[in-house]
C-alpha cells in the first residue's frame, strides 16, 4: 500500500469520528471497478475537457474522439472522428462526424445538449467554428466561432480565442488561422470573454483582455502575451469562472516539454453581462482545476496562501476571504476536483507522482473523509507534455457512474465505473 492510501484509509473512520457533529455524514457511495467502453487498436478519449457531462440526455451514448496517434501536438491536419459509444448494444462505437479542432486534454470541447443533439468545435472553410449536429440525421448547423463552455440550458454559450492559446499554451489550444491570434497585441481591447447566443450566432465581448489587465499579473518584457483560458458557466447560468493568464515569452512554449509552466495565472468570476468582475483569491493564489457545487460555490485548486504547495479549496462568490482549505496535508496537490450531483462529495485525480501512477480519491465534503478509489499506472509514451492522458473525470448526472480515461492497460481509452448509493 502506498503513502497516500495508508493514509487516506484511516481517514476515512478517523475523521468521522472527530467532528463534533452531531448529525452523521452521509456514507461513501460503492464505486466499482473501471471497465473499458473503448478499445484499440486506435487510440480514444471523452470527447471534451474534466467535469463536462459525457452522457447523452438518456444517458445511453458517450462522446468520445478516436485518435490515430500520441507523443505530440496535434496540428491542423491530424483529424479527429467524434464519435458515440452505445452503452445499450455492447458499446458499439458510432461514427457522427470528425473535427481537425481538437486536444488531449479538452479533446474538442463536445457538449450535449437537452434535446439529445451534440455541438463540438471544428474548422471550416478556414474558420474555428462551432458545429451543432442532429447526429441521427446528419443535419448541422454553423456558429461562426468555437465554444468553451456552454450553458445548461443549450441556449448560449462562452467563447475564447484558441488560435492565441495555441501559442500560449499549446496543449490547450488548436493549430492553423481559424482565428485571429492577435499575437502582435500583449492587451487586446477587442478580444477577449465572448458570450454567443447558439440560437443565432451572435456574439457579445463581454470583457476584454484589456479590461481585466489590472487584476492579472504583470508582464515586464516586449514578447509576453495576456489570454483568458478555463471557462466553466455556473449551474444557474448567470456567473462564468475563468481562468487569466500571462506568458513572458511564448514564442518558447511549443517547443517546451515536461511540466515547465512559464506562465502567471489569477482565477476569476463574472457575470453573463459583464458586470461584477471578482478575483477569487489573493495575490499569488494562482489556480488550476475547478468545479461548480451550486450557483455561488466553487472548488478551485491553488497555491494556498501563496506558497508552492497546490491545494484544494472551495469558497462562495462574494465571500472569496472564507475560503476553505480542504484536507490539508492530504490533498495539497493539483486535483481535477469535481463535485458528486448532489454536492456532498468530490472526486479529484492528479499528475503522476515518482513511481509513474496517478492517484484517485472521493473526499465527503461534512467531514473531509477520504477514500481512495484507485491508483493509475502512466507509460512513459504518455508522458509527453502535449499529448499526455490525464484522468479527467465526471460524473453522469445521477451519480451512478464516473467516466474517465486513462492508459493503464497500455493504450489511450475510456472507462466507466458503476457507482452505488446506499441512501
């Protein structure tokens, strides 16, 4: 048994029993073992970024890309094949379409929508754009720009410049002129947090890069550039969280390996209208991964107080100095924290540590309980910075499972796992 897993298995019982509360926290729910819904000899991967819903409406499909390589970027001519995987006839993979818009780590940020047709971002006609689909007819209709998150209701959606975060973070962003990089430009007046109306295709810049300067880090040379990256729409659509960066040179980040991170960041909110623009953290917080729990509360993992140490935290908007500091000395590392539906517990995985095996647990939220769910061997071909598999998790919207990928068995797939609640 590792550190962690002795650790975090006495936890379990040991917080439980020393947190003055009366009223018992809820039981951790069964999680079963991973099985794999995707198989070689292609590579396959959820066809969009930790967090997002990967279930259909009916929960029956799962949106995945299948890929024909690792060990390096994807450029503008490596496609992609969106597909589905049918949970209800032996996961029979069903191809909708393909895309040349896409990445390891969010894929191409493929998104259900209520009434069971799906959207992702492709380029055409020389363009990024969002492609909504009727995949069972085959019927699609154009926004003119991509998305990178997109409201509960299907009706609009948040849209950033991934031509400049391609050369900003290159493992994020896509390769080609779909857009516009404005790479001669550090603070762009007129680029910056879209919101775009899906019905129509119209779009609204609801804060520029330039506006939000006075909140971000500085940057001291000539070759630096500021972008906003990481957006995510809270459950009652009406805040967004961002994620806003600088770089001091990034005509060096494609050509960078290993985790060499040149880049400042500060994690934000604002509303759907461009009003009330909030920093969630102090100065030298930073901030990586995070997750919604409701329409005010936020996980975010950060550098606590300041320091080198990544921790997880969960705080309200509009009360950003109570912050929490969860499970500190067992999770003071970069999570992808999301929350169960109900609120109460958090599923987070992280890098790889020495021994090459990412770690996985459940924290209950009451009394940050933890219990571990699994440790997961990286090959050294899935190491490499720009395509590395990532865990990635969610959870379908009812709780009863968690769908991740990983490369343990020694290729890129995706897995479910079936999860029980003893309620």
């Amino acid at each position: 048994m590792n550190r962690l897993a002795a650790i975090t298995a006495g936890l379990v019982a040991v917080f439980s029993v020393f947190t003055g509360c009366d009223e018992q926290p809820p039981p951790f729910p069964t999680v079963g073992e991973p099985y794999a819904i995707t198989s070689g000899p292609r590579d396959h991967l959820l066809a969009n970024y930790f967090g997002i819903n990967a279930w259909s409406p009916d929960n029956r499909y799962v949106g995945v890309l299948e890929v024909n390589f690792t060990g390096r970027l994807a450029e503008q001519t490596d496609t992609a094949v969106v597909a589905l995987v049918d949970l209800k006839d032996n996961n029979k993979l069903i191809s909708i379409s393909k895309t040349v818009c896409w990445n390891f780590q969010e894929a191409a940020m493929f998104h259900w929508l209520p009434d069971g047709t799906c959207l992702f971002n492709d380029c055409r006609d020389g363009r990024f754009v969002t492609v909504i689909l009727d995949w069972r007819t085959g019927r699609e209709r154009i926004i003119p720009v991509p998305v990178s998150a997109v409201d509960p209701s299907g009706e609009w959606a948040v849209s950033i410049n991934y031509a400049r975060l391609r050369l900003c973070r290159p493992d994020y962003g896509y390769a080609g002129d779909g857009q516009d990089a404005r790479a001669d430009e550090i603070w762009p007046e007129d680029d910056g947090l879209w919101l775009v109306n899906l019905r129509t295709g119209e779009r609204k810049l609801i804060l520029s890069v330039a506006q939000a300067r006075s909140l971000m880090p500085e940057i001291t040379g000539e070759d630096g550039l500021a972008y906003f990256c990481h957006t995510i729409i809270s459950p009652n659509a009406k805040r967004i969280f961002f994620l806003a960066r600088t770089v001091e040179d990034f005509s060096g980040q494609i050509e960078r390996r290993g985790h060499i991170y040149s880049w400042d960041t500060v994690s934000l909110t604002i509303n759907t209208d461009g009003t009330d623009l909030r920093r969630c953290f102090p100065v030298g917080w930073k901030g990586s991964h995070f997750n919604w729990k409701d329409d005010e509360t936020l996980a975010v993992t950060a550098c606590w107080d300041g320091g080198s140490c990544w921790s997880h935290t969960i705080f309200k908007v509009g009360e950003e100095e109570k912050v929490r500091h969860l499970a500190p000395g067992i999770l003071d590392w970069d999570g992808h924290c999301v929350f169960s539906p109900d609120g109460r517990f958090i599923s987070t995985e992280g890098y790889w540590n020495s021994d090459g095996y990412r770690s996985w647990v459940l924290l209950r939220l009451e009394d940050e309980a933890i219990l571990p769910l699994g440790r997961f061997f990286v090959p050294d071909r899935y190491k490499e910075q720009y395509s590395r598999c990532d865990l990635h998790a969610r959870w379908r919207s009812d709780g009863k499972q968690l769908a991740f990928n990983s490369v343990h068995e020694g290729s890129r797939q995706v897995y479910l796992r079936d999860v029980e609640w003893d309620r």
